[in-house]
C-alpha cells in the first residue's frame, strides 16, 4: 500500500482539499449549535479560505512547471531575466492564494491596494489556467491525430516551449480587458415587463433592480455612492436590492454602507438576502443597519405596494431569504414560499425578489400564479471562461425569460462583481424596469 508520503504532491493538495471539505460538511451538521456565534462564523470563513487554497494548490503546480520548469534546461535558465521571471511567477500564485484571506483581515471602508492586486491575480490565475489547459489538450490532440506518440523532437520541444508563452499572453492581454470593463460604471439597461392584473393607475411603475454590489475586499464606500447618484437620477418609485450587498459584517464595513441611506423612492427600497449574506453570518446585524437606513428587508415576508393614485389598487411584492440559508443551517432562516406569499391571492398582481434563480424555479414550481421574480447570483459569469459554467448551472442566466403566458423572470448580471476587480464576457448593470399593465 501507498503511503501518504510517497504520494504526488497534487494527491496529497487533493487529499487535503478532502479533508477540509469533510470539516465544513462536519461544521455544518454537527457543530453548528455547540460552537458559539462568532467562533461558527471565522470557522466557516476559514474553511472556505482553506478548501479554495487546496483545491488551487493543484493547479497553481501546474503553473509553476508550465511557465518555469519548462524552461529550467534551457540556456536562457542561469540569465538574470529568468530569476525575475521565477520571483514574479511565485508573487503572482501567492498573491492569488492569499485573495481568499483579505475577507478575514482586509475588510474597510475602502478597498486596499493589496486586496485589489491579489484578487486580480485570482482572476488572472482562472484565466491562465483554462488556457494552459486548452492548449495542452489541443496539443494533445494533434500529437494523437499526426500519429507522432511521445517520440520528443525539436519541433514537440518548441511547441511546448510556445504553449506557456501563447497562455501568458492571453492572459495579460484578457486580464487588462477585463481590469477596463470593471472600472466602468454599470450600464442602466431600461426593460419593459408586462405584469398581468396591474392595476391600471399603476401603469408605467419604475423599479430599479440592483443586485450582487459585494461590498468587501475590492468594493467601497465610493463605488457605492456612484451607485446611489445613478439611481437616484432614474427616480424609481421603487428600489429593490436582491441579495449578495456584502461580504463582511455590518459593524466592520457600516462606514462603507452609509450613501444607502441616500435613496429615496416614494413607494419604498426593498432588501432579501444572497447567499453571501449568509457566509457573513451577520445577516441580524445587517438587517438592523438596512432599517436604520429606511430600506426594509422581506425576511420571508410581503407588503402591499399601494397606488399613489388609488388605494384602492395594489400589488403584492415579496421576499424570500436564500436558500444558502438552508444548506447552512442558519437559525431562524430559509427559503420559506408560503410564509413569504401569506396575504397574496392570484387576484393581484404579485412580484417576488429571490436572489437565486434557482429560487425562482421552485417558486414557480409551487405558486405559478406568481408574475415576475427578479433575482441576481449570476454575474452573467463575471468573467471569461466562468460564464460556462454559471449558464450551465442556472435554469435563467441574465436577462429577461417569460415562463408560461402570464410570467417573467429577470436576472441581473449584478451591479458590481464579486472579488475579483474584472468583468469578461459580462457588464455590471443597474436595471430599470417598467411595469406595464395589460
């Protein structure tokens, strides 16, 4: 029998990546009521932070002998320029390891230079790796294809030597695109949603969607503030934040949070929790910051959204806290559809806020009489090549979807982004939407 010294180094991060997600599995199911508030919560973060290490550890090795190794044997290898090569390659790892830490340490009213430099590096480190990949495989493919086997030449050696510099280069080329298209204020993308039984006097009803801002690491109090001044010039009649606002607690990031207390819509700002609010587990406190600052959480729960013309005419809007909230064990929390829709019969128009789209299918599942559900947690992908994969794992994406004859789903691809300062293949959005009556 193997023993666990004589394995590989990428089986022993594999192994340690199993151990640590067997912690947070035992965490969650067994010691989630004996340990106490605070320890549960730097416990889960760290676990998190640790998971993520091990798993990257595995591809962070394959870098180090694509883009350093490789080279060892060449004459180049004993030159000054490739010293500095190998110090900017383990800087560039390190930082990208440590990214995950900065929630745990780095956490403030603005972000620091070193949060933003390591989370770049993440992004950079998901890039470069799906392209060393990809071009290992066609190389792969095109060795088993031209029948030449293994058998090395000057040819193989120069194709392997190209194949880290193409990645590279990708890379920074894709990671500066991305660095500029997240520097940018986020689109208003204006949709019109037709809302069956609407009443009338509450045509042309403006809500602004906004979702995933992640204040943390890489977002502070002055993205934020630029995000209220572009609401408040769409002066909605409604304001709605489903999900994902922050990732640290309220008493740590409030200084952060305070341009909020800036919106005014007339009708009410409305706020149901994301998956990330929970991996704070802080989710009272923030609820408590949000009312001091007249935004009203929908903790599973509905109010009335009465006319300005007629109180005789209204619409149901309704919350449901994430289902994260569930596979954590959150006390007092989860997604709970029936205690949310209490009071809303299928003879007004109702409009529901869940932060997973996966959310609004069961909804859909258990009450299709709901008309429109807006959600968020996709970021569009955020960045090339995650997109896949989020499309892949959300029966809706971004955008606008019409279920049946009388029901819309839209999902934000969010308002900020989460850690990592770059957006590829996906923009930040501030969403107005028009309610139409038919």
């Amino acid at each position: 029998m193997i023993s666990f010294k004589q394995l590989p180094i990428e089986a022993k991060a594999a192994v340690a990546a199993g151990v640590v997600f067997f912690s947070m599995m035992l965490s969650r199911s067994y010691l989630a009521e004996k340990l106490d508030f605070r320890t549960r919560r730097w416990l889960l973060r760290l676990q998190m932070a640790l998971f993520a290490n091990t798993l990257m550890l595995m591809g962070s090795l394959h870098v180090w002998r694509s883009t350093v190794t490789t080279f060892t044997r060449s004459s180049a290898a004993s030159s000054f320029c490739f010293m500095l090569w190998k110090i900017a390659v383990f800087m560039f790892l390190a930082l990208a390891h440590s990214s995950f830490f900065t929630l745990l340490f780095l956490v403030a009213e603005e972000p620091y230079f070193f949060s933003l430099a390591a989370y770049t590096c993440l992004g950079s480190y998901i890039i470069l790796i799906f392209f060393l990949f990809t071009l290992g495989s066609v190389e792969q493919a095109y060795k088993f294809l031209a029948g030449r086997g293994a058998k090395a030449g000057t040819g193989n050696k120069n194709r392997t030597a190209l194949k880290p510099v193409l990645a590279v280069l990708l890379t920074v080329v894709l990671t500066v695109v991305g660095l500029l298209n997240a520097s940018q204020p986020p689109t208003v993308n204006s949709v019109e949603i037709p809302v069956h039984k609407l009443p009338s006097t509450m045509n042309n009803l403006k809500v602004v969607l906004l979702s995933d801002i992640h204040l943390g690491p890489t977002v502070g109090k002055t993205k934020l503030a630029m995000i209220v001044r572009m609401v408040k010039a769409l002066k909605p009649d409604i304001t709605v934040i489903v999900g994902d606002l922050s990732d640290a607690e309220a008493k740590i990031i409030r200084p952060a949070v305070e341009p909020l207390g800036e919106l005014d819509s007339p009708l009410g700002t409305y706020f149901v929790t994301g998956n990330h609010e929970y991996y704070t587990s802080d989710v009272s406190n923030w609820f408590e910051l949000l009312k001091s600052f007249n935004i009203q959480p929908l903790h599973n729960e509905n109010v009335k959204i009465v006319s300005p013309k007629s109180t005789f005419d209204w619409f149901c809007l309704a919350g449901v806290d994430d289902i994260e909230a569930d596979v954590l064990r959150y006390s007092g929390h989860g997604m709970d559809l029936k205690k949310a829709l209490r009071g809303c019969s299928s003879e007004h128009a109702i409009v529901l806020l869940a932060h997973q789209p996966i959310a609004a299918k069961w909804a859909l599942q258990e009450r299709p009489d709901i008309n429109l559900i807006l959600s968020g947690h996709t970021h569009g992908g955020q960045i090339f090549p995650l997109n896949a994969g989020a499309y892949l794992l959300n029966p809706f994406f971004v955008g606008l979807y019409q279920v049946g004859q009388n029901t819309f789903v839209y999902v934000s691809p969010g308002t900020m982004y989460y850690g990592i300062p770059m957006r590829l293949g996906s923009r930040a959005e501030i969403t107005e939407i028009i309610l139409r009556s038919p």
